[in-house]
C-alpha cells in the first residue's frame, strides 16, 4: 500500500471538531473543503486568525477612511469653498442690480404713468372741445335753417304787400320776425 503525501493530519480538541462541523454543514462543505478554504482565505488576505477584532481590516478601513475625508477636504478648499465665495459674489452683485434697477425703473414708471394720465386727460379735454365744437357747429346749421326759415318768410309775405297795405300789417310782420329771431 502506498502513502500520499498530501495527506497530513491534525488533531484538535473535540470541541473544535463540533464548531468546524457545523459551520461546515453550514456552508454546505465538508470538513476538509472548509478547511481548505479557510486556509486560503487566512493565506491569501494576510489575516492573523487570531485577531478576532480584524484588527487588519479595521486599520485598513481606517486608512481608506481617512484618504477619503482628506479627498474631500481638499476639494471643498480647492473647489467647493471658492464656488461659495463666488456665488455669493455673483448673489450680491445681482441684488445691486435688481436694486438699482427697481430703483430707477419705478421711479421712471410712476414718472411715466403721472405722464401718460395727464395726457390722457389733455386728449379728453380735446376730445371734449371737439365734441362742442362739432355741438356748436350743428347748433350754427340749425340757426342757419331756422333763420332762413324766418327770412324766407318775411320775404314772401313782404312781397304780397302792396302800397295799400296797412302799416298795422307791416309792423304786425316785423313784431313776428322779431319774435321768431329772438326765440332763436
């Protein structure tokens, strides 16, 4: 019969046996596959198995930790904290304008809106004089006719007078174009 050299054995408490049975079954390996990984595992990461804390791991989160926050110091000083002083710069000058702006512009408007209600009001004085004007010149054409009418009048029962009419008719003619004209 021939010996392997692969195989070695290693004795530990019965204890042990049970622990690295059940996380064994608990992973779904046998006792001798469990084992080789575990081996490879303390191998390959460099772990002390001793270490129940991972000292190691801690030191090394610690260190990837503190690279990360002197990263992110380093751009909020290089970057963040200069953005801040510019936007506020950029802020503060913008209220300036926005202020300058309301400023003058509303004073200019409230000047332009006295403005434009006194022109308002001159054009609805105009409008008004031409709305009289426009009154009085049919009242004139009104006056016009209405004279004409008296005139016209007058003439026609002037022209039926002869040499014998009465002066009482004349001056009864005259007394109602009198009249007529004065009713104007």
């Amino acid at each position: 019969m021939q010996k392997d050299d692969n195989i070695k054995t290693i004795r530990f408490p019965v204890k042990t046996d049970e622990k690295l049975q059940y996380i064994a079954n608990k992973s779904g390996l046998t006792k001798l596959s469990f084992f080789i990984y575990m081996v490879d595992y303390f191998y390959k990461n460099k772990k002390d198995p001793r270490d129940l804390n991972d000292e190691l791991l801690k030191n090394a989160i610690n260190k990837k930790t503190d690279n990360i926050i002197a990263f992110i110091k380093t751009q909020e000083n290089e970057l963040l904290i200069p953005i801040k002083k510019d936007a506020e710069k950029l802020i503060y000058g913008q209220n300036n304008i926005i202020d300058a702006l309301n400023k003058h512009v509303l004073k200019h408007n409230e000047e332009q809106k006295v403005r434009y209600q006194t022109q308002l009001n001159t054009i609805g004085d105009i409008a008004g004089y031409l709305k009289n004007i426009s009154g009085w010149q049919d009242e004139k054409k009104g006056l016009k006719a209405k004279f004409s009418n008296i005139l016209e009048y007058y003439v026609r029962n002037r022209e039926q007078m002869t040499v014998l009419t009465k002066q009482g008719e004349k001056d009864e003619l005259i007394k109602h174009v009198r009249e007529h004209v004065e009713n104007l």
